[in-house]
C-alpha cells in the first residue's frame, strides 16, 4: 500500500514538474524525464522512461541528450548490462546553479545582443535627427538602455546567488525575513 502512495505522489510530482515546462521555454518530456529521474532511487534505462512516461524512444533520447548537456543528468552504468542509465543530479542547489546558468545563456544573454544591436542601429540618426523624430529616438534609446539595465541587474543577482551558495543565502533570508523585508512561504 505505501508503495502505491508513493508512486501516486511521484507520479503527481513528475506530472507538475512537466507541466510548468512551458513556462521554462522547455519541453514537457523533457522536464517530466528530468523529474522522473529526479525522484527515482534508482538509475533509469531509456526503456524505464518509454514505459513509465508513455513516449517514442526517439523523444527520451532527444531529452536524454539535452539534459545531459545541461549536466542535470547524468549516464551510468550498471555492471553486467549494456544499457545505459540515467541519474539526476539531487542538489536542489546545484540544479538551480545549471538551470540558471543555462537560462542566463538561451534568454538574458541573447536579449542583452539584441539590445545592444538595436542600439548601434540607432546610434547614426541619433546625431542626424531632429525635432520630433529626434526626441522619439531619444525615448527609444532610453527604454532600450533601462531593460539593459535591468536584465544586467537580474544578471548580476544570479551570480552573486551562486557566488555566495545555498548557506549565505539562507543567512540572508532569515535576516531579511526577521526585519520584515521578507517572508518565508
């Protein structure tokens, strides 16, 4: 009976993890094989995932590679077996680390070019216009140097949070949260 609670809330676990992919920017498979392995006890075979997440061989492996490219997983092998397995990295901490840092590389870092692209285009009419146009451009150029700053800002959060780790951010919680500019949930 425990058993089956336990798959019951394992599966429910696996089920939301690979429902808030979407709003990661990643696939549903892949989070929910992310999960899987993340929860499972033991080392997971392409087969175990086929089976359990009810998918095409070619999606686990597609999401296999992925993951192990993001270093969230990792292949193992058992002795006396050719098949390759799979293990999730347990740190929560260390999870946050690699997905930030995988974030930070396919959203913030593109953005911050694209900012900077928009703004050297820009950078010629800037001295040539005038008037209206002048002053839209001027706007432009500001809006566009208020989200660089922003995103640099957010940016420098995420370093300074792995920077410090998991127990100086502890500390600082508690302290944030015993002056009241925090809660705990």
């Amino acid at each position: 009976m425990e058993n089956s609670v336990l798959q019951q809330s394992q599966a429910l676990f696996v089920r939301r993890w690979g429902e808030m992919a979407a709003s990661w920017g990643i696939s549903r498979t892949m989070a929910e094989i992310h999960a899987l392995l993340f929860v499972s006890l033991q080392p997971l075979c392409t087969d175990d995932l086929m089976e359990q997440l009810q998918v095409s061989r070619g999606n686990v492996s597609t999401n296999l590679r992925q993951l192990v490219t993001w270093g969230l997983i990792q292949r193992v092998h058992q002795r006396g077996d050719r098949k390759e397995y799979f293990v999730a990295e347990t740190d929560v901490w260390e999870m946050f680390e690699i997905i930030t840092r995988e974030r930070r590389r396919r959203e913030i870092e593109p953005i911050i070019e694209t900012i900077d692209k928009c703004s050297e285009m820009i950078l010629p009419t800037l001295t040539s216009a005038d008037g209206p146009e002048r002053d839209e451009i001027v706007l432009y150029q500001q809006r566009l140097d208020e989200m660089r700053e922003f995103l640099n800002l957010v940016n420098s959060l995420f370093n300074l949070l792995i920077k410090v780790g998991k127990p100086r951010v502890a500390v600082l919680m508690k302290t944030l949260t015993n002056f009241g500019l925090a809660t705990r949930e």
